[in-house]
C-alpha cells in the first residue's frame, strides 16, 4: 500500500538539502587529497541552490496533513539560514586549517544542520518541529566539539548536550501534555482547541503546565534567561566559525518555530502570556547587556550581547503584532550578518592553533590591519545600534511597533539598555585605535576577508535601504497569520 502526498513540491528544498549533505559527506570520503576548499565550495553551491529551489516553490502549500508547509515564512527563512550557512562556509574555508582541524565531516554537518533547521522553520506540527530541532542539535553538539584534541571544545560540546538534552526533554513533555489535552500536535488544530471554552475551564492548570514546558523549551535554544547559562561557555569553546553558525543560523531557526508556536498555536492564550514574554524579555537583555560589560574576552562578550539581542527580539515576540513580527523577521537577518562579521574577525585574527579573543588582542588593529579593524568597527556599532546601519534601522521597527502596542515601559528598558551595550562594544573600538601593537604576520585569508568584507557590506546596506528585506519580512509574517 502506498501512502498518496499531495503537494510533494513542498518537501522539495527540504530532500534537496538532506540529499546534497551525503554527496558532500560521499565526496570527502572518496577524495583522497582532502581538499576541504573545495568541498567548501560545493557546500555553498548547494545552499544557494536550496534557496533557489525554495523561491520557485514559494506558495506551494502543504503536505502530511498540514504538518509541513512552504508559504512565504518558511521561503524567508529557507533563504535567510541558506545565506547564513554560505557565510559560515566561507569564513570556515581559510580558518578549518588554521585551527587544526582535519575531520572532513565538518562541512557535511554544516549542511544536515541547515536540514534540521529547514524542517523547524517550516513545520506546523509541534512533532514535526521538534524532530527539525532534534536534527539540527545533534550536528550542532558534533561541531562544537569537533577540536578533539581541544579541552574547551570538548567541554562545550559536553555542556551543550547534556543541558540540551534536559531542555528537549521539556520540550517533548510539554508538547504531550498539550497533546492529552488538544488531541492534535497540528498548529491551527491546538489554537482551535485552546480557544474552545470547555478547555480552558477543565483542564487550564495542565495546558498553562504544558506551555511553559514548550516555552521552556525553546527558551534555551534562543539562550534566553534564566536558560542562557550554556551560552558563553560554548561560544567561547566550539570553534570560532561554528559560534558564528550558532548565534546567527540557529538562533534564527529557533526563532521561527517560537514565533509559530506563540502566534499560532497559542494565539488564544497570548493575552495570558504576555506578562511572562514582558518578563523574559526585560531581564534577558538587561542580564545580558550587564554581564557583557564585565567581559574581557570579546568571545563571551559577544556570547552575553547575542543573549542581549535575544531580549531585543523578544520585545517584538511579547508586541504580538503584524508590524512587530515583520521586526523580528527583519532584525534576525540583520543580526545575522553583523554578527557573522564580528565572528569572521575574530577567525580572521587566529593563528596555528591559537585564537586571539581578549579585548586586548586587538591593540592596533587600526594600524596593522586597517580592513579588519573597519569591519569589526561597523559590525560593533550596529550591534550597539548606530544609525544608519542595520543595527538601528531594526531596533527602530521592534521599539516602534511596541510603542504602537503599547508596551511603553518595556521600550524604555529596551533603550536603556542600548545605551549601556555602547560601552562594551566601544572598548573594543578603542582597543583597535587607541592602543599600539607591533605588526604580526599573517598568511593570505582570501575566503575569511571575503565573507567579512561582504558581511560589513550588507550590514550598511541593509541600514540605508532596508525597504526590500523589511517588505519579504512583512508579507514573511503576514503568511503565518492570515494563511498564504
């Protein structure tokens, strides 16, 4: 008996990609010179083509009874983490050698964790979301661990799985007990169910149980207080590349599927939830922005801002509006490429088996590598929101749409904490061009100042002309919200 599926263009970027991944796997197995630039750059063709194939499928709709579906959220975020992911791919081409490491299945993980991420961001069943983040984590937790001759990579790696194995764990038992009292794991079925009267009067103290599991759940994987703790220890562990991977390609994937579970799912409980998001969201960036001042090493500076920014887009999470979810869509490609450049210098900076990541490393970048020194300059005043970049430009959509919906207090320590994030991302600034250091040699980076250049590039642009992206963002949302 065969099981008829309808719609199958749909799982098209997604067979696409898990498919591309065992070639690339295949091809470094059977290439005996090991040249990982080349399975590099197969890997990023491969991406591309899983954006491609994503926009030509756009609309197509959904398929195992409305468990996975293409609409214009899903096709956003298929070409924001592939472009993401080529951005990782790149800056890893120069710097996997750098840091001695010689296991060729880091590029194919690359890719099976971009799977997992597709499946997340386009699943409208909580299973099927779950088995995505499954998917993405377990390559996830082997790259951060990949240096195996490296304690802290191999104390990252440990530290990531055992406590996300805790918070899958919550996850899954949350999604049941949503399940005992829905009887659906289907996105629209559950909001239907929740909205149903007799539900929320029999059985409201399990649902609300079942919720903050979900929530819980997903609150560690978008590093979000008081689940944050894993966080800068494993940036700071895993090798440089996969913590840019991390803070921008899952942070985003992570995103879309909460966006869908608060805004679809659980729409009719929101007004019941939005205190605990006000909350979350408060003491998340200002944890964060405070903890960051006391950093002297820019890889867990970086690791306590990304938990700041976490707080920042929570702010358009708690909002629950048309214009503050296209903020969020809008925010996360811009983070995503501002950080990728911060990260991509870091990487750029290493040497044989030995990364420069204390503040005081880089004395006089300004002089002795002026390029460099001006790409961290532009990724650290966006991330601190300096206009006209994209930095500002997102936080002025997110702060504005929670101004409209009246969440007036909240903006005000959203802008406050702006504010106290300067003071970290200028110290490093002022270590780049107030302070001297004699020359170091370093050998050609050609991908590496590449991907970094092109990161500083978009990041401007996206600040001067963010009309197209912030366009995709908003009819992105409006998909999820009012169906394709």
């Amino acid at each position: 008996m065969t099981l008829p599926i309808a719609n199958i263009e749909v799982l098209y970027p997604l067979m696409f990609a898990c498919a591309w991944g065992l070639l690339v796997l295949t091809v470094e197995m059977f290439s005996l010179s090991r040249r990982f630039v080349g399975i590099g750059w197969l890997s990023a063709l491969g991406l591309a083509a899983v954006a491609g194939i994503s926009l030509s499928g756009q609309g197509a709709g959904e398929v195992f009874a409305g468990a996975v579906a293409l609409d214009a959220f899903s096709v956003y975020f298929y070409v924001l983490l592939s472009v993401l992911a080529i951005f990782a791919v790149f800056l890893s081409m120069d710097y996997v050698p750098l840091a001695g490491i010689i296991h060729g299945e880091f590029y194919p993980l690359i890719l099976f964790a971009v799977a997992g991420l597709l499946v997340m961001v386009s699943a409208t069943d909580l299973i099927v979301m779950f088995l995505g983040l499954e998917t993405m984590s377990m390559a996830v937790y082997v790259l951060a661990g990949i240096r195996k001759d490296e304690l802290r990579s191999n104390e990252a790696a440990l530290k990531y799985f055992l406590l996300g194995a805790f918070a899958s764990a919550l996850l899954l038992y949350g999604i049941a007990l949503i399940y005992a009292i829905t009887g659906s794991t289907v996105l629209g079925s559950v909001a239907n169910a929740i909205a149903s009267t007799d539900y929320l009067a029999a059985d409201s103290l399990v649902l609300m149980l079942g919720v903050g599991m979900l929530l819980a759940g997903f609150a560690f994987k978008i590093a979000a207080v008081p689940f944050h703790l894993w966080t800068p220890d494993v940036y700071e562990g895993a090798p440089t590349t996969v913590s840019a991977f991390m803070a921008t390609a899952v942070k985003a994937g992570a995103f879309a599927a909460l966006l869908r579970i608060v805004l679809v799912a659980l729409a009719p409980v929101m007004p019941d939830l939005s205190w605990l998001m006000w909350v979350l969201a408060a003491s998340t960036m200002t944890m964060g922005n405070f903890v960051a001042l006391r950093q002297t090493n820019v890889k867990r500076m970086l690791a306590y801002s990304s938990i700041a920014h976490t707080g920042y887009l929570l702010v358009g999470v708690t909002a629950a509006t048309a214009e503050a979810g296209a903020a969020v869509l809008y925010y996360l490609a811009a983070y995503g490429v501002m950080n990728i450049g911060a990260f991509g210098v870091l990487a750029a900076l290493t040497r044989r088996r030995h990364a420069l990541q204390e503040i005081s490393d880089f004395a006089g970048l300004g002089q002795n590598r002026p390029v460099l020194a001006l790409v961290m300059s532009i990724c650290m005043l966006s991330l601190m929101g300096m206009p006209p970049l994209a930095g500002f430009v997102g936080k002025f959509y997110l702060f504005t749409a929670a101004l409209e919906a009246g969440y007036t207090v909240l903006v005000v320590i959203a802008v406050l904490n702006s504010v106290v994030s300067a003071a970290y991302y200028l110290g490093v600034l002022r270590a780049m061009y107030f302070q001297s250091a004699d020359a170091e040699e370093y050998s050609p980076r050609p991908y590496l100042n590449f991907a970094v250049t092109a990161a500083a590039a978009v990041t401007v642009a996206l600040g001067l002309a963010p009309s197209p992206v912030m366009g995709a963002a908003s009819r992105a949302f409006s998909s999820i919200i009012l169906g394709p």
